[in-house]
C-alpha cells in the first residue's frame, strides 16, 4: 500500500498533488440540483372558490397557465367572469356576518393556523410559485414562502388588539374587500392582502394574475383545510376584464390593487365618487445611490440584489443606480465582474439566481425598453450567458452613463436591467433620485451615519433602506409617493385601510 | 533593521508586482503620511451584508462527481497542524505519517499540503517527510502573541529558515495595530519576509483580536503590500478563529490587491474548520469571489488537523456508498 502510494506520487507533477486536471485550472462544478417536481400535485383543471368549495365558472371557460422557464402547459384554470364575481361577492357578504362577529381572539386562531399550515407546505407552495412564474426556487423557498407566513403570524398578533392600535378608534371592519394581486410575488401579495384584512374582520374577494394563479388557488385549499368559514375567503381567477369587474362590483367595499400605474389610475378613476376605499400599490423606478465612503464590496451585492432579485419583477427595485463620480469607474468594474458570475437558468436549479421572465409579454416590454436604450446610443453591458432554448428569457443587462432623460431611466422596465448614471454632491443626487414620477423605494450607500439621515429626510419615497436593499419585514409598513400609490401595507399602518373611519 | 522590501526575484510568487506593492507607498521608507493614505484609500466593510453573502453562498449545491472531486482537492489544501506546548518529535513523527499516508486503505488520496509545526520541530518534521512534496512549514515570530522584540522574532525565524523549513508563518503585532503604530506593524513584516529568504510567508493576522472586519480589511492591505505570500486568519489559540464571514473579507482584499497591483497572494483561513460541508462553503466562496485560478493548493490551504478525517470519511462514502466507523480513520 505504502509503495503504490509513494509511486503514485512520484508520477505526479511536484509540488503539492495538483489536484485539477491536466494541470489546468480546477473549475468549482455546482451539480444541477434540481427541486423534485413531484412533492406538488397539479390537477388537470381549477375552478373558482367560491363560499368555501371550487365552483365552475358560469362561463365554462377555461384558460391556460404555463411554466415560462418551459412555455409547457401546467394545466387550465377557470375564467372568472361578472356572474362569478356577483357570485363570489355575494358569498363574501354572507360570510361576513359570522365572521365580522367573531371575537377578533377567534379570528386570530384562524391566522395562527393558516400561517402554520403555510410553513408546513412550504415546499409545495416554493415548488409551484417557481413552476408557474419562473423565479429561482431558492428564492421562493428562502424568502416568498417564509415572509408570507411571517405575515399571516405578525396581523395574527393584531386581531385581538385593535382598539389599542389606534386610540379612540372604534375598530369596525368595512366589509368585503375585493383585491387584486400581481404575478411578481403571487404568494407574497396574496398575504400582504389577506392577513390585515381578516384580522380586521373583513372578507375578501382575490383576483390573482393571470399567468400565476396556482398557489392563491393552493392556498384556497389550505384556508379551507384550516377550517375558515365559507365566504369568508373567495379566489376567482381570470384576466383584466375578471379584475374589472371586480373592482366595479358596487357590493365590494374597499379595493386594494397591486399591479401597474397605469391599471392603478383606471381602478382610482372608476371608484371615484363612490365612496368604496381603495388603496393603490404601484410601479416604481428607485433609486439607489452609492457614495465614495460606502462599503463597496458590499454594496455592490445589495445594487445586484436590488435589481436582479426576482429577474427585476419587482415594484421596488433599485433600477436607476446613482454612482458618486468619485468612485463610479472602480464600482462599475466591480459590478461588471459580478453579473458575470450571476447564474441564469432553470428556475428549479437550488443553484439558480436568475430565473425566467414571468411571460411572453413581459419579455417583450423589456426587449422593447432596451431595443430603445441601444437605439438612444446609451452604452451597455451584458455578461456572456447561455440562455435556455424554452422560455423567456432575458441576459441582465446594465446602461452605462444614462441620461436622465432616456426612456430606460425614466420608465419602469419591470426586469433585470439597470441604469447607471452618476452624481458629484448629496443635493444633486437627491435632486436626481426624486426626479420621477414614482416615488416606492429608495437606497442609500454611505459609511456616514448622519448622511443616511440627512438624505432619507429628503428622498420621497415609501421606503428608503440603508446599506441594504429589499428588506422586507410584516412589522414594518411599504407603500408609495406619488405614482407609485397610496395607503400602506404591512406593520400597524397596513390595519388602517380595512377599518372604518379611518380615511 | 533593513526597512525595505525585499525584492529577491527568485521568491516563488511574491515576485509578482513586488516592485509595484512597494511603490504602492512610495518609493521611498514608508511613512506615517504615506501609510495614512494608503489605510484610508481602504473601503470599508458592512458586517450585514457580508453575513447575507456567505448565507446565501451556504446554498450552493456541489454533489456527486464535482463534490468527489472538490474533497480531494480540500485534502491536498490542508496545512495539517500540531502546535502544543506538549508537541513531541513522537507526535510530530505520527502527523508526517498521516500526511504521506493520509487513508491507508486508498493510495490515491491526494497529501495535504505542508505539516505547520513550531521552529523546534521543523528537522523531526524534514526529517520524518524527507522526499515528499510535502512542505514544511514553522509558526514564529514568537507564535502566537507575538509580543517579543522585533530582534527575538527574527531570530525565531532564521533559525527555523537554517533548519530547512519551506513555508513561515508569522503573527503580526496586534498591539501595534490596534495602538494605530501601522508602519510599525508593516515594517515588522518586511523584515520578516527578508529574514525568511525564499521561503514561503504567510501572515496570521488574528482577526479574533483586531475585532472588527474594517481593521480586518486593512490588515490583510497592509500586509499584502508588506510582502506577505499568503494571508492568514488566525493561530487558531484565540476564538473567534476562522470564520466563512471574515474569510470573505480577506478575499475582498487579495481581489482589491490584485486590482491595484496584479500580485496573486494566497490565503489561508485557520482553526475551526472540521467538516466537509464546511471546507466545500470555503471553496464555493473562494470561487465565487476570486474565481478559479485560487482553487488550487498554491493560493489556498486550510490549517486544520481534524478536517482531514472527517473530508477521507466523506471520500470514502462518495466511493463506496457507505460510512465506515471513525474507528476506521486514524487518529494521529
């Protein structure tokens, strides 16, 4: 054994055993570590929740819904129409009674066990939120599915203690609430909206996006299974005309809608004068601003972070980066280098961190944007990377040394695509940051301490993070400036727009 | 005291950008002003999201065949380490047996890379590894503390360089550093590397005492540009030793280094480090931030001693689809 050894090391190059081949440089291989599909169930065919079971749709329509990492069909699901909203509204006031009724120690026993059964699922609820709209498993395991039931446990905590979360308030709820949800984080969304509204007391109609409605419909199951009273929750799927009927429904209450500005101002126009509440979560452009004192490395993973998380699909993103001139070369090499290392592909890869844009109409909003970005001349930067065949997808991409009049910095691209432009003092970069219509989010980069302050005093946006960037957490409310909307959700503040007297 | 860098070309990869690493302070002595701007030209560190990026590096899937692979590769990394005041030449005789014979039952285990042992145990260590590629390397500079006068210090490593040692590994001043003598502390280090020769300098930094990861990051500058070879985290006789968090701000540096100056310096987190699992995290966050010309056992080593069973045991169960018992593993 001793001598096989010692031969065997003799013919090998000297020097500590070179373990890589052929004296070549040893590449680090991560192994395709594919999340198995099959812990999930798809039925061939969903229908509509209604009053506490799946209805078919009095339309009898059907459309589908496919994985945008495959462009394969998952399976069909109901196409809700203005009968179906009457319906489910209908049922959403008649559950209203018993539940609006309940001691909210009672409400909040419900919450308790959706959020724990939500964690218990977690897997299931991680594996179709990627299936159906392409982002990274890991991010639908490690951060959709366990903030969604950090919701449902935070406005759990609340339902018994409303009349102390606003003194002299009588806390009454509205009654039904008819919302809306987008496909970026359908889980989330759904938790965002549903939480404060049933510890508040109220019911709810939901209209998830068209392209990602499998888990509000995994999810109707699942407040079914934790014993919700019927009504109380209803989920009726469809398109933009589903929605619209819903938000025109003169039976539901207050509407709360997530989506794009442009629907958003529809929605406000359309209930205007009627007295129904409404709240509004809406696009964005944030900035993100660098200074020359920041922790570069550092900052460099929260810009990356702030655009790539979730392909870009997210209201808040930090699109516009607003580099201190100073420091602006040897940040720009160094987010160069590390798009190149970021791994786009199959969105069920444990390794992925660029999934698959949501959809073909997605995609071609982004080509379109940056097809204007190259036509503008702005110079740009995409790492070299193989893109699968199948589905949607999009190289991330950076626009160097944008003006501030370029579409690309002015529009909100909705995908993984940044814009980098630079400043020289604090005040024009504030005056840059707040030069938008929007106003959701914002980033700060700074070694200093009383500069964090000094700009997030100035900076008009709903958020504003501090060496560091989409954090979110159920205790701390989220909400915008300007275009970006109205009315906040999330913390004590998100309780207020599903209470009476409170506008 | 010779307060120059040394600029011996033979040196094996300090040689790179050395001339430029000392023009990084001047060309002449360095001075407290010129140290003064070449500290401040650091970039800070955030604590938060270093701990983001190694948690979400944790995630990083390396199975099967690659994880086989990458194993033996983490073997032939070790720095295996015995450093006790009780260490024998009996003890120091059963290391070098483990490593030239690392799992007696598989020849083609790859051998670690050095035996770190103090100065007195460098000729039983030579003697016991005699043709072998495996190095040896002596802990001095009055190991661990450091605390001894600069002449002391030399000495300690003269004297392990005449008695054939191929590697040193130097402590830096810790009181010097956090009292803010920085030229003191880069000066120490400079004459270290020309009392080493052509040996191989690595330099412990002790991140457990320098506290926070912005001094980290500015030691790991200021002795890169002092010619050290390779940076070092810890003795391992003071916890916090090695950590995946301060590892990374130690490659963030050798990459901000490279930058400056091309100069390719090695790394080596030490003490702590036990479990496959571990090393594998260490080696997907060396990938990821330097990239794969570190991968290999000229740029990195892990000073450990009980990684290497708990790396075999994995081998073995990669191979044979089973574990065996510890018992089946030596402990030496």
């Amino acid at each position: 054994m001793t001598d096989s050894a010692m031969t065997d090391k003799a013919d090998t190059p000297p020097g500590p055993v070179a373990a890589a081949d052929d004296g070549g440089l040893f590449e680090l291989e991560y192994v395709t570590s594919t999340e198995a599909t099959d812990i999930v169930g798809i039925a061939d065919r969903y229908e509509l929740f209604i009053g506490g079971g799946f209805r078919k749709p009095a339309s009898k329509e059907y459309f589908e819904t496919i994985n945008p990492a495959t462009e394969e069909v998952l399976t069909s699901v109901a196409a809700g129409s203005s009968r179906d909203i009457d319906r489910a509204v209908g049922a959403a006031r008649d559950g209203f009674e018993t539940w609006s009724a309940l001691p909210g120690s009672e409400r909040a026993k419900y919450l308790f066990r959706i959020a724990r059964l939500l964690q218990e699922r977690g897997r299931e609820f991680a594996l179709l939120e990627t299936l159906d709209g392409g982002k990274p498993i890991r991010e639908a395991r490690d951060f959709d599915v366990p903030t969604a039931a950090a919701h449902f446990f935070y406005y759990a905590g609340w339902a018994d203690k409303l009349e102390y979360a606003f003194p002299g308030l009588d806390p009454k709820p509205l009654g039904v609430a008819g919302q809306i949800i987008p496909w970026n984080f359908p889980l989330l969304m759904l938790a965002w909206k549903i939480a404060p509204a049933l510890a508040t007391g109220n019911t709810i109609v939901l209209k998830p996006a068209e392209t990602t409605p499998l888990t509000a419909l995994l999810f109707a199951e699942l407040a079914a299974e934790a014993g919700l009273p019927d009504g109380v929750l209803n989920v009726v799927t469809g398109d933009g005309a589903t929605g619209a009927a819903l938000v025109d429904h003169q039976g539901v209450d207050k509407v709360a809608f997530t989506g794009s500005t442009e629907v958003g101002k529809a929605i406000q126009s359309s209930l205007a004068g009627t007295g129904r509440h409404l709240t509004l979560e809406l696009g964005g452009k944030a900035p993100h601003i660098v200074f020359d004192d920041a922790a570069l490395d550092q900052a460099v993973e929260g810009v990356v972070n702030g655009i790539f998380f979730n392909q870009g699909h997210v209201c808040c993103a930090g699109s516009r980066l607003l580099i201190q001139e100073s420091v602006s070369e040897v940040f720009v090499d160094k987010l160069k280098r590390r798009l190149s290392t970021l791994r786009v592909g199959d969105p069920l890869d444990k390794n992925t961190d660029v999934g698959a844009i949501n959809s073909r109409a997605q995609l071609d909003r982004i080509t379109e944007l940056v097809e204007a970005g190259r036509s503008e001349g702005t110079e740009i930067f995409q790492p070299a990377c193989a893109l699968p065949d199948r589905g949607f997808w999009f190289t991330p991409t950076l626009f160097l040394d944008v003006a501030q009049s370029s579409r690309i910095a002015r529009e909100e691209i909705f995908g993984p695509v940044l814009s980098i432009s630079t400043f020289r003092t604090p005040a024009e970069a504030v005056e840059k940051a707040n030069n938008t219509p929007y106003g959701l989010s914002a980033g700060v980069w700074t070694n200093k301490g009383s500069r964090i302050l000094w700009m997030a005093d100035r900076l008009k946006a709903g958020v504003v993070w501090a060496n560091t960037f989409n954090k979110f957490d159920p205790a701390s409310p989220f909400g915008g400036y300007q275009e970006s909307g109205f009315g906040r959700e999330g913390g004590r503040h998100g309780l207020l727009p599903y209470l009476q007297g409170t506008h | 005291m010779a307060m120059t860098t040394s600029t011996d070309t033979n040196l094996p990869r300090s040689s790179v950008g050395s001339a430029t690493r000392h023009n990084l302070l001047g060309t002449g002595a360095v001075t407290k002003q010129s140290m003064a701007a070449f500290l401040g030209a650091v970039p800070p560190v955030d604590q938060v999201g270093i701990a983001e990026r190694v948690a979400s590096l944790a995630t990083r899937s390396v199975k099967r065949e690659a994880k086989a692979k990458t194993l033996r590769l983490a073997v032939s990394m070790i720095d295996l380490t015995t450093l006790e005041g009780m260490d024998t030449p009996g003890k120091v005789r059963q290391l070098a047996a483990k490593a030239l014979r690392p799992d007696p039952s598989d020849p083609t285990i790859p051998l670690p890379a050095a035996l770190c042992v103090y100065p007195a145990m460098v000729p039983t260590a030579l003697a016991a590894l005699e043709g072998s590629p495996v190095k040896v390397a002596a802990v001095s500079t009055y190991f661990p503390s450091g605390q001894a006068p600069l002449e002391v210090k030399l000495a300690d490593v003269r004297a392990a360089v005449e008695m054939g040692a191929d590697e040193i590994d130097m402590v830096i001043d810790r009181g010097a550093f956090l009292s803010g003598r920085y030229v003191e502390v880069f000066d120490q280090i400079v004459a270290v590397k020309e009392a080493s020769g052509h040996c191989h300098l690595k330099v412990i930094l002790e991140t457990g005492e320098l506290a926070t990861f912005d001094n980290v990051r500015r030691a790991s500058m200021l002795a890169m540009a002092a010619g050290a070879d390779f940076i070092k985290t810890s003795t391992g006789k003071v916890q916090p030793a090695a950590t995946r968090e301060v590892t990374l701000v130690m490659f963030e540096a050798i990459r901000d280094f490279h930058d400056l100056t091309g100069a390719v310096i090695g790394m080596k987190p030490a003490g702590g480090i036990r479990t496959s699992k571990d090393a594998i995290r260490y080696l997907v966050l060396l990938s990821e931030t330097l990239g794969p010309r570190w991968l290999t056992p000229d740029l990195f080593r892990f000073g450990a001693s009980s990684l290497l069973n708990d790396l075999l045991m994995q081998i073995g169960w990669l191979r044979d689809g089973r574990y065996q018992s510890p018992n089946y593993y030596t402990n030496d």
